[in-house]
C-alpha cells in the first residue's frame, strides 16, 4: 500500500494535488524549482483549507492535521528520497517531463510508482526514459482538484496492471471516481468535449440556435 507520495509541479494542479493527497493520509512532498510559486502554493492550499473549515466540511484539527502531513522542496533529489509514488505535474511541454522523469530515475527508488498527470501528451512517450516503464501510467485529475471527483487513469503500452491497480487504489483513498482508459489522443474526456464542441459550431453554423443560445 502506498504511504508516501510527491508531486512535482507546485503549479495550478500540483497544489491541488498536494492538498487531495495530504489531506487523505498520504505523507505528501510538493516540490517545483521556484521557492516563489512553492510559497504561492501553500498560500493557496491555506486558502482551501481555511475555506472548508469556515464551511464546515472540515475540522480544524484535520486540517492541522493535513498541513502536518505536508512538505516543501526546491531540492529534486531530497523530495524523491525514499519515495513509493510520484505523481508528476510540471506543464505540458513533452521536454520538460522527459527531463524531469530522467531526475525521477537517478534518484527515486527503483519500485517507486510514477503517474503523469498530463492531459494529452502520450504517456508511452514519457515513461520511455525510466528502465521500468512497466511502472508508469496516467493519472489525470482534472481542475479544480479539491472540487473534481474523476481522474482518468490511462494505461500506456508497457502499464503493468499491478501499476494500474495501485494509482487506482490511490486515486480512491482520495475520494476520487476513476475510469480505466488505453492509451489513446485526448484519452476520453478532451476526445468528448471537442466533439461536443464541434456539434455546437455546427449547430450555430445551421443557425439552428444563437451562441448565446447554445
């Protein structure tokens, strides 16, 4: 079972990430290379606690519970150490997640469980820089990650179901709903929402209803 979790990217997902997974139980690492946007991270995840709070969805001392649980890293290689799962969520340039999956090599434990949270790119692609991409899969949370319940799990070429199993049962602890998918552009929510988006065009282009409308 997993314990320990870090996410990399302290950006608009990572945060978000970072305060699902805290606030489920997980020992919890944010890391990003910026102690700027780390220290805009915590504003926001003080933010969303302090919030569910004053609403009564959260108690207080679960709360300091959850900021206990929580750690800060600019140093790649402490915030790996000794880690069970990675959840990787820089931005969506194929590069920089290739460059950071190499870090993820050189200094994450060899069974770690890595999950990308990207939202289109190819997972097969990204998992091609470890020696075990049998280990790797797609964990897509979807935005705002404290509000949004599903995440799209995305089997890639090598995914071995015991990886597979194991995001999942993560993805759950967090009071997530998940779908299983294969590897496939846009995986199925992007893939529904642009034919979605295509019919609504095409529905102002037959003048069968204003965009207001629409």
């Amino acid at each position: 079972m997993i314990r320990s979790i870090v996410v990399l990217g302290a950006g608009t997902m990572g945060h978000g990430i970072a305060y699902e997974a805290a606030m489920s139980g997980f020992d919890t690492r944010l890391y990003d290379v910026s102690e700027e946007v780390l220290e805009r991270s915590r504003s926001l995840i003080d933010a969303i606690g302090t919030k569910a709070v004053e609403l009564g969805k959260l108690r207080p001392n679960d709360f300091e519970a959850t900021r206990a649980r929580l750690d800060f890293f600019t140093d790649l290689s402490a915030a790996l150490s000794g880690i069970e799962m990675v959840i990787e969520a820089v931005p969506e340039q194929m590069d920089l997640k290739l460059s950071v999956l190499r870090e993820v090599e050189r200094h994450a434990p060899a069974e770690a469980i890595v999950a990308s949270n990207t939202s289109a790119l190819s997972v097969t692609e990204i998992s091609s820089v470890l020696t075990q991409p049998q280990r790797v899969a797609g964990m897509h949370f979807f935005n705002p990650v404290h509000k949004m319940k599903l995440v799209e799990v995305v089997c890639a070429l090598e995914t071995a179901p015991e990886t597979m199993d194991l995001i999942e049962e993560v993805a759950k602890r967090m009071g997530k709903e998940t779908v299983r998918i294969k590897e496939s552009p846009g995986f199925v929510t992007s893939r529904v929402n642009a034919m979605i988006g295509n019919e609504a065009f095409y529905m102002l282009q037959e003048g069968i209803a204003s965009a207001r409308d629409i």
